[in-house]
C-alpha cells in the first residue's frame, strides 16, 4: 500500500479491490442441466435440496460445511498421517495448534462438531436442566434437549428482525440471562451455550465487550460458558472491522482474547478449518476433561484420534493456521458481501447486515403470499435449483422442527434460506451467476406456490423430509 505508484494507480481507477490470497492448482468441472432435467431430479427429491444428487447440481452452496478447497500444504499433510491406533503424531500437532490459536488446554477429537456436542452435552446436562443460548443451532440444541436439558433462547431481540442493522447482532441479552438465573436458579443451568457468529441469524457477530460482560455475569453466579467455536474466525474478522480498539489488532490475537473469556469450546472443523472432516471439543477443567476423554471412546474413537484419520488430523492442524491468516479471512468475507451486495442493489430482501459465512433470503418478505405453514423458505430454496441449478438451504420453519412439548411446529421469527459460499472454492463470476438466478426468481415471485410435507422424520427433520407442491 506505500508503494506510491500504486497508490496513483488507486487514484486514477477510482476503486481498490480485494483479491483472494491464492491462485488455483486443480480443478472441478461442474456442469449446466436443462430446466426439464431439474424438475426430474427435485421430484425425486421430494423438494429437498438435501435429497438431490451433487452430480445433478451447477453450484452447490448448500453448506459451507467439508466443502472447503484444501491448500497445497494440507494436501501434502495428508501424505504425513501417522495412522497408528494410539498417539498418532498427527493428534500432538492438532492439540499444540488447538493451544496455540484458541488457548485452551485439554483436547478432545471427535469426528465432526456434533460428535464434541454429543459428548458435552452428555457429560454436563441432566434431565431438568435449562441451557441458554444467543438462539439455537439445529444438532446443538437437539444434543442439549436429548440429554434432558430444556433450550432457552437469550440472544438481543433485534437478531430476530432480519432489517435491524445492529453490528453485532448474535450477542446475548444479559438481562434476559439474568432474568433466566433467577427464575430457574443458577444451579439448573450447567453452562451458557454460546455460538460465534450466529448462523441461524444470519451468521452475526458476538462483540468482545459482550462476551467479557457475559464472563462478569456468568461469575457471579458460578456459571460456566462452553463456546461453539465453528465460525468464530468470522466473528474475530466482524470484531476487528466494527468494535472500537481492535483495528489494529490480528485475527489470531482477536481469537485468543475472545476465547479467554470462555471454559472451553466444541468445534466443526468442517466449517472455519478449511478440511472436509474433522471437529474437537477442548476445556480447560481438568476433571470435565477426563470424563470427556473417557466418554470419547465410547462414542467415537480413541482419545487421540476421536473418528478421524491421523491424516485427517494433520490436514486440520494445518488448516487451522492457515484459517486465522488476516488476508484468508477478509477474502472469505467479501466474496459472501460481493453476493450479498449485488442482491440489496435489486432491492432483494435479504437479513442485514450481510454475515460471515452465507446470504440469508429473507423468504417471508420474499414470498409474502405463502403462509409458514406452507415452507416458503423451501418453496424459495425448490425454485432456485430449478431456476438455475443452484442448490441452497432451507432455514425456517423445517429446521426449526416441532417443540417437544406440544408437537407443534415451531414457526421462527426468520424464516430464511441460505446461499453459504463453500471456503475457497467458487470465484466471482459463480457469484454473479447466483445473484442473476436470485434475480430471476424474485421477479417471478408472485406465481410461487407453497409446499405440503408428505413425509417427516423424527429428528432433524429438514435433512430427510419430503415434499409435494400445493395444486
Ligand atoms: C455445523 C455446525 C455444527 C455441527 O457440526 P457438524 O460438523 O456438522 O457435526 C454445530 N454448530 C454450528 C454452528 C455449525 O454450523
């Protein structure tokens, strides 16, 4: 940026962009189907972009879940697995990184995220307990409802309004918090269940003055926080762009300080860690360690590989240090605002501000004549792949479920679907492909019909359910 040529070559375009801080090596082909081919496949699919075959798939921005590119270096780290049954190497890598970047002290590695849920949830929660959270995520909260805990939702109202443009939309309400304490008693809550950037609204931030006033709270009463820890390199880019005094600070350090004012954290290594497989669940409590290490077995694997493959191991300890890298985390971030600019410029309803990991189709505003009943946001996620062959996700009323008590749905304040930008993997002109096809379809909006669910699972039901469109 001192390079003065440069700088004249900023004044003289005009504009000074980003770029992604890597150049490709290997590539996918992907390909186009026609529209009658699309209909056959999202019939099969019961209209679930879940059930859809990849191959029938253009771009697939179902998950930003194992569907990161893999660097060259992680690549070569696969050809270093020491698969040894006890003490791969590959594990004393993971944990120094784990250490090192989140600063925890005890490890344990578990095949992906909700395996370290499971073992958390199991290990802390008993029948009758409360478990607050700044709002759910769908395997998380089901980890904490199946262990006999009961779910309360204690993130700041405006999360709930997809317009509201609070910077830091995901923190939690401490009086809401407090309010909980009281009522319940600190005694029925096991830990504060807190997520960095908040996926089910929208991928928003926590601030860092809210989490040390949470850690303030939270000591007074005695009560633990256990962090979700699956995007918080998004939540630290969001803290360094808007909170006052960590301009000039690095994501690493960001990170750190952060999770210093938590316990311990579960980890979807799938998601910010740039590999295809992977999770850990990491404490600092030496005696909830060893029970945790001991339940691992049970559940997952041997304490020092958890489910994965020492290979996979490596790759994720790689993965991590190069996830906290300052340029790969801004670069990630601006390709999701490039999309989500394009779409508020076509006046698009979309949840704002723009998140860290995906595009959230605000689909109550945008079908606003199909009743949640009806599953707009799966009507909305159905007419984009046969748009375009574009494979997004339904979160609303399908993935919300029922509530265990009364068996009804549970109909969410956001009722949304989700364009999440794979890490690495798409460029720009898939975005403008994306934003078109979003176009296109808001344009026809008001011919849409509704769904009927036809057939419905027991848990989790937005992975398996099926649908019919309504006559
Ligand atoms: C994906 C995810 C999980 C669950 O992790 P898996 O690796 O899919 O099992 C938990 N929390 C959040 C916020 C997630 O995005």
């Amino acid at each position: 940026m001192s390079n003065p040529k440069f700088r004249t070559m900023g004044k003289q375009f005009g504009r000074r962009s980003w770029a992604e801080p890597w150049k490709i090596k290997m590539v996918e082909p992907i390909k186009m189907t026609s529209r009658d081919d699309r209909l056959k496949s999202l019939q099969e699919a019961g209209y679930n972009t879940f059930l859809l075959h990849s191959e029938d798939v253009y771009i697939d921005l179902l998950t930003d879940s194992g569907t990161s590119a893999m660097s060259d270096r992680q690549w070569a780290g696969m050809m270093l697995g020491d698969e040894a049954y006890a003490g791969s190497r590959n594990f004393y890598h993971l944990e120094e990184a784990v250490q090192k970047y989140y600063g925890y002290r005890y490890l344990v590695p578990t095949h992906q995220g909700r395996g370290a849920e499971h073992l958390i949830s199991r290990t802390l929660i008993k029948p009758g307990h409360y478990v607050p959270a700044n709002m759910y995520f769908t395997t998380t909260r089901l980890h904490q409802e199946l262990a006999g805990g009961t779910f309360v939702d204690v993130i700041i109202d405006e999360a709930h309004d997809p317009a509201n443009e609070h910077p830091f939309k995901g923190n939690v309400s401490l009086e809401k918090l407090e309010a909980l304490i009281k009522r319940v008693g600190a005694d029925n809550i096991p830990y504060v269940s807190l997520a960095g950037t908040v996926n089910m609204a929208g991928g928003q931030p926590v601030s860092m003055a809210n989490v040390r006033a949470l850690r303030g709270l939270c000591d007074r009463y005695g009560i633990p926080i256990y962090l979700d820890a699956t995007r918080m390199m998004e939540n630290a880019f969001f803290i360094q762009e808007r909170e006052e005094g960590y301009q000039d600070k690095s994501i690493a350090t960001i990170l750190k300080e952060f999770c210093s004012f938590t316990d311990g954290a579960w980890m979807s290594a799938k998601k910010d860690h740039l590999v295809n497989i992977g999770g850990w669940l990491a404490v600092n409590d030496g005696d909830l360690f060893d029970e945790l290490r001991n339940l691992v077995v049970v559940y997952e694997g041997l304490h020092t590989y958890g489910g994965m493959a020492g290979r996979d191991m490596e790759a994720l300890a790689i993965g991590i240090g190069e996830a906290v890298e300052d340029d790969h985390i801004r670069a990630r971030v601006e390709q999701v605002r490039y999309l989500g600019t394009l779409l508020t410029d076509w006046e698009i309803p979309i949840v704002k501000p723009i998140g860290g990991h995906a595009i959230f189709l605000d689909a109550k505003s945008f079908y606003s004549h199909i009743p949640q009943s009806q599953f707009p946001s799966q009507t909305l996620a159905a007419e984009l792949y046969l748009d375009s062959g574009i494979r997004s996700m339904e979160r609303g009323t399908v993935s919300a479920g029922r509530d265990p008590e009364t068996g009804d749905h549970r109909y969410p304040s956001l009722e949304l679907t989700r364009l999440t930008i794979p890490r690495r993997v798409y460029t720009q002109a898939h975005m403008d492909v994306v934003a078109e096809s979003v176009k296109a379809v808001y344009d026809a909006r008001g011919e849409a019909r509704g769904l009927k669910m036809v057939y419905e699972p027991r848990y989790l039901r937005f992975f398996q359910a099926r649908f019919e469109p309504l006559a």
